[in-house]
C-alpha cells in the first residue's frame, strides 16, 4: 500500500464547496483542529500554575481553542478540583471539545489516542510515531467506531478527518479557517512551530502527549473529575477568588478580568 494522492484536496465531509470567510469565531469551519501555540511550556509557568492551587473547592475553566489548555491542565493532574469546565464563544468548538475529551477517555496510549483522533494506522519506531498507509474502509470502520463518542457537530468533523488525505507525518484538510483557510491545511502528529494560518499539530511529545505515562496520568485525572463544557464568552464566566482560568490568546482579540488566577 501507498500514501494516498495529496496533490488534490477535495471538500469532503463538512464541506460540498468552500466560499471564503474571515474567522467569525462562530462557524463549524473555525474549529481548531489542533494547536499551534508553543507546546513545550516552560517549568517556571508550570510551577506557577501548580503553586496557585489551593483548595479541594477550586473549579478550573479551560479554553477550548486548540490543545494548548490541556497542557496547563497537566500542572494540575493528580490534584482534587471541584471541576473542570471547558469554555469557547464558539458553540462548535464546544462541542468539538466535548468529543476530544470522550476521545482522550477511550484510549490506552498516546498512540491510540493519535489513531482515534485521525482514524489512520499508527506506527511507532522508538519513541517517533508516524501514520501508516491504511485502506479507506479501515478508516470509516474507525471512524463507525467512534461514532458513540461524537455528537451532531463533531461527526462532521470528524468525517471531514477521517476522508483527507495524508502522508507519514500529516493530514491535508481544507476548509478549516485556523488550518490553511479556504485553502489546504495540514495537521501534524508532532509540532512544527507554524501559524494558525498554515497549519497545526496534537504537539506530541511535548506537555500531557509527552508519552504514555503522562497521557494516562491524564486520562485518569478527566474521567474522575467532574467536567463541564459551556458555550459562553470569558467575560460571562462567573469564577470565584481560588478558580483558576486558562484563558489562551483570548485576551488578544477582547479586553476582560474575572475573580481568580488567570494564565494565558
């Protein structure tokens, strides 16, 4: 078998044709895919964010946008919180988060994990994986398999996912706004340090993918703590004086303040 024809990206899935559209933060089609932001944060912001835990009654509010809030979470794993919210002024991309965590709570390793998210073979040489040529109707038998984890919008997501194209290290998307616009996108296993603009990556190998121990740690943590997903806009979010919120780039596009420890 070979890799599949990546010189022609057709619309599929979610898309019959692709008009141009600047990001609204409101459409299916600017959902983050993965992420592109620096996936390797440093000790110091780690110590920072576990340092401002303080109680058992703690609730942490997450942005959905991209992957990067799970990797602050990873500073709080282990620790007893009253919850996890996950939040997105983009309903879409709440409910794509909704599917991303059911994803996480299924798999056994970070190489499950990897072959769930994109529905292709994974291979592993070492500790590099990489994307193995699999027949198409393997993958819509994954992506049949999942389909108990998604929801009305995510499953046209993910069906966009599991029919692009894809090499030994990527997938070729097109239509997404943050992942190559009304042009082909690619989303890579591990980071490449792109723009939005061009691509994103799951960044494994860094932060809560950095391997089967971390991601487990991980997995464990979310299936025993209570999770909430809101569709809400940050400057909505009622927090309280030991809440802590990951509140990514949002701050870039509008001004805000809440009660807590707050951490970009």
């Amino acid at each position: 078998m070979t890799y599949p024809d990546i010189t022609s990206v057709l619309p599929q899935g979610v898309f019959s044709e692709i008009p141009s559209h600047g990001a609204s933060f409101s459409n299916l089609r600017d959902v983050y895919l993965g992420t592109a932001d620096d996936s390797n944060l440093s000790q110091d912001l780690l110590g920072k964010i576990s340092e401002s835990y303080e109680t058992s009654s703690t609730s942490v509010y997450a942005s959905c946008g991209g992957f990067l809030s799970l990797n602050l979470l990873n500073a709080l794993v282990g620790k007893k919180v009253k919850s996890i919210s996950f939040f997105d002024i983009n309903k879409h991309s709440v409910e794509f988060s909704k599917s991303v965590v059911n994803l996480i709570k299924a798999s056994n390793s970070v190489q499950d994990f990897i072959q769930n998210y994109f529905m292709i073979s994974v291979g592993r040489i070492a500790d590099r994986y990489f994307f193995t040529p699999t027949l198409q109707e393997d993958r819509d038998s994954m992506f049949s398999k999942n389909k108990e984890h998604y929801n009305e919008v995510s499953q046209l997501i993910f069906e966009a996912i599991s029919k692009s194209p894809y090499d030994r290290d990527q997938l070729y998307i097109n239509g997404f706004m943050h992942v190559g616009g009304c042009g082909v996108g690619r989303v890579s296993i591990y980071p490449e340090g792109k723009h939005y603009s061009t691509s994103n990556s799951l960044a494994v190998g860094d932060g809560w993918l950095k391997n089967d121990e971390v991601f487990l740690k991980m997995r464990d943590w979310l299936a025993a703590t209570d999770i909430n997903h809101f569709a809400i806009d940050i400057k909505d979010l009622i927090t309280e004086p030991q809440d802590i919120v990951f509140a990514s780039n949002i701050d870039v596009w509008t001004p805000f303040s809440c009660h807590g420890k707050v951490f970009p």
